[in-house]
C-alpha cells in the first residue's frame, strides 16, 4: 500500500498518531528531501531504518526510482508476500499540495496501485480559518508564477467572484505587497499569515490601503488571503 502522509509545517506536535505508526513500520519512504525525513525521524525518536528515495533532487523531479518502488507492491501483493508499504512524505505540510508529490499519486494511477492520503497538515488551512475572510468556497492557487504568467494571474485575482488564497516565499514578499496595492481596489481585505504554527507567527490582517511594506517582517513563509471581488 502507498500512503500520502501530512508532515507538520512548523509545529512538530501536529503529526498525526497514524502518521507516527506509520513512520514506524514503512519500508520505503519517498521524500522531497531525505535529509529533512532524517531529520524528522530522529525528532519523533523513531528507530525504523527504512529505504530513502528522493523525488527530487538538485531541483530536479525523477520518476525512475520511484516507479520501481511502487512496483514492488504489485509483485508483493502477486506473490501474496508480505505487503510493502510505502511513504510519500514532503519537508512540510500535504504531499500533493504546491509540490511534485501530485506526480507520484498519479503514477500510482498508471500502475493501478492502491494507495490512501492521510489527512494532516497544510499552512493555507489554518490560515483561512484565522483570516476570517471565508468559510466557504475559495480558490487555491498555490505559488504565483515567478516571471512568466503572473501578471495575468493577478488579473485575474483582481475579478474573483471567490476568496484567493495563495503562497508566497520570503524572497518575492515585498514585490507581492507592492503588486496587491497596485492590483487591487483600497477597500479590499487581505489577511498575510506568516510561518504558519511556527513560535514566531504572525496574521496581519487589513484592507489594502492600510497595508505597508514595513508591517510585515519579511522572514519564513506566508500564506496571502485576499477577499472576493465587490
């Protein structure tokens, strides 16, 4: 069995006692970084040695490895041996979510392998909840495109009849605050969440004319909220 397990994104007491269990058992973990799930191994004083398999690496996404893996669990499951069990894991948050791990659930579609995705973790949850901007429908955009497109991804968050929520890094925050006052009406609310669960987080929450470069510390990672259009 394949299993998409949530990583915490900043609190390490948010994983899941499931997740936990089967951090314990796995035989194979796929990781976006394995010296991270190291890492986090030794954090939860987890013992198991499992095989570690990258699914990126030097930014690179490399599908060979991991469809020799997961074939393991048809020949497995063939051979009625014991079932192999497989982790996808991310450094944080939900595998599949603004990351390659989207790739390996559909590669396990190809191969026709079974595989379940934990609930858990991920920084735009928690910061939809604390905007208060909505508790219904959104739109998720995960990051912005760094050059080519992002201009007309903002147009289009300009017109939204819906909520956006989307990522930004530590390093485009300042031009994403320039651009939400240059895209966006005055009166329109935003909310930017800054590292997430994490010791030093932060919700700054206001309409655009009242926001200011320097009212957001530009450190960590943040997760951008902006109202629908009026």
């Amino acid at each position: 069995m394949l299993y998409i397990v949530p990583t915490p994104v900043g609190n390490l007491e948010d994983i899941t006692l499931r997740a936990i269990r089967l951090l314990k058992t796995t035989h194979i973990i796929i990781s976006e970084d394995t010296r991270h799930t190291r890492k986090l191994m030794k954090l939860l004083e987890i013992e198991n040695k499992p095989k570690y398999i990258d699914f990126t690496r030097n930014h690179e996404f490399n599908l060979v490895p991991i469809e020799a893996a997961l074939k393991t669990i048809l020949v497995a499951e063939e051979e009625e041996k014991e079932p192999i069990e497989i982790l996808v894991v991310s450094d944080s948050g939900t595998p599949g979510i603004s990351d390659p791990g989207i790739e390996i659930i559909r590669l396990a579609q190809d191969l026709g392998v079974n595989y379940t995705v934990l609930p858990g973790a991920t920084a735009f949850v928690p910061a939809v909840v604390a905007s208060g901007i909505t508790g219904r429908e959104f739109t998720f955009l995960g990051f912005l495109p760094v050059k080519k497109g992002r201009q007309t991804q903002w147009k289009e968050i300009v017109i939204s009849p819906y909520p956006v929520v989307f990522y930004e890094s530590v390093h485009r925050i300042d031009k994403c605050v320039g651009e939400l006052k240059e895209y966006l009406e005055p009166t329109r609310k935003i909310s930017i969440c800054r590292e997430v669960t994490k010791m030093y987080e932060t919700i700054w929450i206001g309409t655009v004319s009242t926001l200011e470069i320097d009212d957001i510390k530009q450190k960590g990672e943040f997760v951008i909220i902006v109202d629908k259009a009026k």
